[in-house]
C-alpha cells in the first residue's frame, strides 16, 4: 500500500438484496480506485447479528461478479489487511474500544433498557432528539471494576464534548460544522460485544488503508462523531464521499422495504446488467456532457467523482427502459436470440423458427420481459373481434377485408414453396390485380395470421413464421369472422 494509492471499499450489509443505491456505493467506489488504478476491496459488515440472511453473502459476490466490479481483495480472495468480514475482527474492535476508553474518548455504560427508555420518553415528551445523558461516565473506577466483574452487561460509549463545535469536509457537501452539544455518546460496542457500524467503520477504514469513503449521504450527520474518532486516534481522516440520495419520486427515497426494485428485481424483469450499470452510474454523476451510453471501461475513464452532484437523484424506471432498449439493440443478434430464446418458450411450445422471430423482436424490444405478450400469438390465435379489420388509414371495410382474405386464400394455398419472398410477391401481385391500396390487402391479412393490433412483424413475416397450414387455418378463421358481420 503506497501512501497515495487510492484504495476504496464496498462495505454492504448481507440482507440478502443489492438495494440499487448499494450498488450505485459499490459501483462509484469501484470507478473512484480503477480511475487512479487503485484498489478496490470488499467488506462484509455482518456485525448486526439479528439481522442474518441465508446466502446473503452469495448475493454481494453475485452482483459483483455479474457486473463486473471486480474487488482486489475480500473475504473469499483475502488481501493483505483482513479479515474482510467484521465478524471475524470482533478482538481487534474492542482493543481499540479500551484504546479510546484509556484516553478519557470512551466510557463503560452500563445503563438498563427502563432507563434509556425513560431518557428516550423524557426527549420524546420535550420534542428533542435523544441524547444519552453521561450518567454512567460519572461512575468510579472502583464501581466500573465492580459492575464488570459482577458480569453486569455493558456497553462503551464514545465521550463527546457538549460544547464547541466540530467541522468535517465532504468531497460533495462541502464543509459541514456542527454543535457538539448535538453530538449523541454513541454506541462503540454493543452489549453483545460486537461494534456498532458507527465504531467498525472508522476502525476498519483506518486499518485497510482507506483513502477514500464512499457511502450514502445517509451517514452524513453521523461523520463528525467519525471525525472525532479519527482524531481521538491520532488517524488522518479519509476523504468522504457522500452520494445523494437516490429517490423514487420527490417526496420517497427508493427502498427495497417499500417494495421498489432490487438489482435482482431488475435483472429478473428483463434489464441487462449493462444498462442498469450505466443507468445507476447517472444517478448522481454526469460526465458533463450530454453523452449518456457508458460500458464500464469509459465510466473508468470518464469518471471524476467531483462532479457527483448533491441533489437527490430520481430513479426513473422509463429512463432506464429505454436505455435498457438502446443496450438491446446494441446486442449482436445471436446474442439477443440467446437471451430472448427463454422467453419464448415461456408462451410458445411449437417447434418454429425462433431465429427469424428474434430477427423481428431484436429492434422492437425494451425489455426482455416483455417479449412473452408480443409473440404469444404465435402459439396460438388470440381471441379478436371481427372491429379490428376496420382501418380508417387503411381505408379497409368489412367488405373490402373479406374480398382481399377470400382471394389471398387460394393463392396462398397454391404456393409450392413457402417463403417470406414467396408470399410477399404473390401477395404484391394480388394488390397490383385488385387495383387497391396495399393495405387494404395488407392489413386484413395481418390482422387474420395474428389476431392483433400491433405485432412484430408484418403479414409476410408472421406467416413465413407460422408455416403455410397454421396461416391458411387462421386465414379461414378471418374470413368465417367477417362473413358474420357483413
Ligand atoms: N454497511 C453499510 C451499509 O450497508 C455500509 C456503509 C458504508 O459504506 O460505510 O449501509
């Protein structure tokens, strides 16, 4: 580790998700450190016990594998600084807990829940944010020695002045000074012996060599009681990065809790993890261009975490969907048939040509979750009503849409050889012999091959697709349609 090597972290939580704001943290961590060829690590913050999810680990390992944010080092890679998972450094929290307890920054409580719940009630009942009292600061050595080894349980406190201010600096927010008569004695360490999130941070980000902290500006208003951690050590404090909330309208941040999409949700709806990587890399960022299609290599070039903006970021399901779409077509065909090829099966069990079904669904797809509800009716024909033959531009009528199906019929029947170039020109000239419009030949046919409104494909492509029997039985079953209601 060089003194100036930038090395970040993606600390998540196992919950068992990827929240899209985590991995917006992990995503911009990782472009911070390979932007300057640092190192990017992975941590596991597992210390809320209560809180344990099977296969949770599973997901964060996922998620960066699939996207690509790939960790120098980790609990499943190792690297010089671990472990990587806050659970397995419990010793190392509580000697640095008793470090700060030495120099008069800590203290042993050993309050009970009535009473913080009484302290909590009283600041209820005043309308002011609870704040731990001191009491147990006041405690003697002999009576901290008594309750210890009496087995009382405890907790360490960080012991914060109540006068005087404290100032930190946000790369994003800027300067930010507080009272310290505002500053709560957190919780270091827990009665279960495990350090809050609060205390394992700071000792962790030290430890790993940590240059640069990026998180959620949700952590914002705890930084200054991290800054007088850092100084309590003797620590240089790292540079904080603070991401803007990102929002699901104005007034609701987005929560997996509330029921908004997970990276998983994404990905299993139909969103390819490009486009949601590129999607979430603009929520909070812009290159200061209005270029907007970044793979992750040009985010590593491009991006400078001092244009993070500071607003809160709105996460806009059509904007993505549409990027989503722009990342689709971008896809090799084979490609795309590869990853659409599920979602056919999931509506059609005949054996068609699938390949000339992704050749028409390839530009015409936003998201992949969407193909079953276009291409359904190639499994079977829809119910429709007779009122879809009528088209004013196509200037079609009942009658002009069964004399145009009553003749396609026998030509079609006649082909001996069934091909997209094959119905198109006997179709073609059959428009030429009527002396109509080409919709008035055109648009009944589509109408009778798919049941439809709007299809992938035309009347040529749909029938090359469902083969000559299917086309002529659906044709028949046009022409039955229109008979009663002529
Ligand atoms: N474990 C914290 C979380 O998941 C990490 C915050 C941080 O990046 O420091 O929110």
């Amino acid at each position: 580790m060089g003194e100036n090597r930038v090395r970040t972290r993606f600390a998540p939580s196992p919950t068992g998700y990827m929240h899209v704001g985590n991995l917006r943290t992990a995503l911009y961590a990782y472009l911070i450190a390979k932007h300057d060829n640092g190192d990017f690590l992975l941590r596991v913050e597992d210390t809320d016990q209560e809180r344990q999810v099977e296969g949770a680990l599973d997901v964060i390992y996922n998620t960066l594998k699939i996207t690509g944010l790939k960790h120098d080092e980790g609990p499943d890679i190792g690297g010089p600084v671990g472990p990587y998972v806050q659970s397995e450094r419990k010793p190392i929290y509580i000697k640095y807990a008793k470090k700060l307890i030495d120099k008069g920054e800590a203290y042993y409580c050993f309050c009970d829940k009535e009473r913080l719940d009484m302290l909590r009630e009283n600041a209820n009942a005043l309308n002011r944010p609870f704040k731990y009292d001191k009491h147990c600061l006041h405690l003697s050595k002999e009576e901290i020695e008594e309750k210890l080894a009496s087995g009382i349980p405890f907790v360490i406190r960080q012991n914060n002045p109540t006068t005087g201010t404290t100032t930190f600096d946000d790369e994003i927010f800027g300067k930010i000074t507080v009272d310290n008569s505002e500053l709560d004695d957190m919780i270091l360490i827990k009665s279960d012996g495990f350090p809050t999130y609060n205390f394992a941070n700071v000792v962790d980000d030290h430890l790993m060599g940590i240059t640069h902290v990026v998180r959620g500006s949700e952590y914002l208003s705890s930084s200054p009681k991290y800054n007088r951690l850092y100084e309590a050590f003797g620590w240089q404090i790292p540079k904080y990065i603070h991401c803007p909330p990102i929002m699901k309208d104005s007034q609701h941040k987005l929560s997996k809790r509330n029921g908004d999409a997970s990276f998983e949700d994404l990905i299993e709806k139909g969103y390819l993890k490009d486009a949601i990587m590129n999607y979430i890399a603009l929520l909070g960022w812009n290159p200061g261009t209005t270029e907007e299609i970044f793979s992750l290599e040009d985010l590593v070039e491009k991006f400078d975490y001092r244009n993070i903006n500071k607003a809160p970021a709105i996460f806009d399901i059509t904007k993505l969907t549409w990027m989503n779409g722009e990342y689709i077509r971008m896809l090799p065909l084979e490609k795309f048939h590869e990853l659409a090829l599920p979602y056919y099966k999931q509506v059609i069990t005949k054996d068609l040509d699938f390949m000339k079904i992704s050749e028409l669904m390839h530009s015409r797809t936003e998201i992949l979750s969407e193909i079953p509800e276009h291409v359904d009716f190639f499994e079977s024909l829809p119910e429709y009503s007779a009122e879809m033959y009528i088209h004013k531009k196509m200037k079609t009528t009942y009658q002009n849409s069964l004399e145009s199906l009553e003749k396609a019929l026998p030509i079609l029947e006649g082909l001996n050889e069934w091909t997209f170039e094959s119905i198109q020109n006997s179709m073609m000239n059959l428009v030429k012999e009527m002396g109509v419009k080409n919709g008035v030949v055109l648009w009944p046919l589509r109408t009778a091959v798919s049941g439809k409104q709007f299809t992938p494909g035309g009347a040529f492509e749909i029938a090359d697709i469902l083969g000559k029997e299917e086309t002529l039985s659906r044709i028949k079953v046009g022409i039955e349609k229109l008979k009663q209601v002529q």
